[in-house]
C-alpha cells in the first residue's frame, strides 16, 4: 500500500482535525464578532 494513500485513513483525520479547526475557530469568530461590532457602530453614527 502507497504511504499517502496510508496516511489519509480516519484515524489520520479523526487526529488532525480537532487540531487544526480549534484554533482556525477561535481565530475567526472573535474576529468575525469584532468586525460585526465595528460595523454596527459604524452604522448606529
């Protein structure tokens, strides 16, 4: 079997995953929170 073809099993994934969305989601929802703000306050003057 290719090693790559190995390496993208589900238990590959099932590791990964947690590890790189967690942060990429509590990355961009304060950021995405801080520019709905900012924009509502803009829009309020």
């Amino acid at each position: 079997m290719e090693p790559l073809a190995d390496a993208m099993t589900t238990d590959f994934a099932a590791t990964w995953l947690p590890a790189v969305f967690v942060p990429l989601i509590v990355l961009v929802t304060p950021a995405i929170f801080i520019v709905l703000v900012g924009r509502h306050i803009t829009a309020t003057d």
